[in-house]
C-alpha cells in the first residue's frame, strides 16, 4: 500500500515501492504518463521513446 502525501511546494506525490519498479524495469529518470482509464483508475505508463 502507498500513501498520497502533500509537500511544502503545495503538490501531492505518491512514493513507489521499488520493487515494483524494478519489476517493470524503469528507474530514476523514467518518464511517465499519468493517464485515467474508462473506469477512472488512475495507470502509469513510460513515455514512449521517440525515434
């Protein structure tokens, strides 16, 4: 489980396990989108590396 948290620059941010991150190979530096499906939950996905 994670928790949303609210910092002093007024944002909220969620901490990844980093397990979860190794598992999907990304690291410090991903880029990622941050998009709501048709149901409304919130996915990450890595930004797609232009060629």
């Amino acid at each position: 489980m994670v928790k949303l948290q609210f910092d002093n620059n007024k944002q909220y941010k969620v901490t990844l396990p980093k397990a979860l991150i190794e598992a999907k190979g990304w690291g410090k530096g991903t880029d990622l989108l941050v998009v709501l499906d048709d149901k409304g939950n919130i996915v990450l996905k890595p930004k797609e590396v232009e060629k």
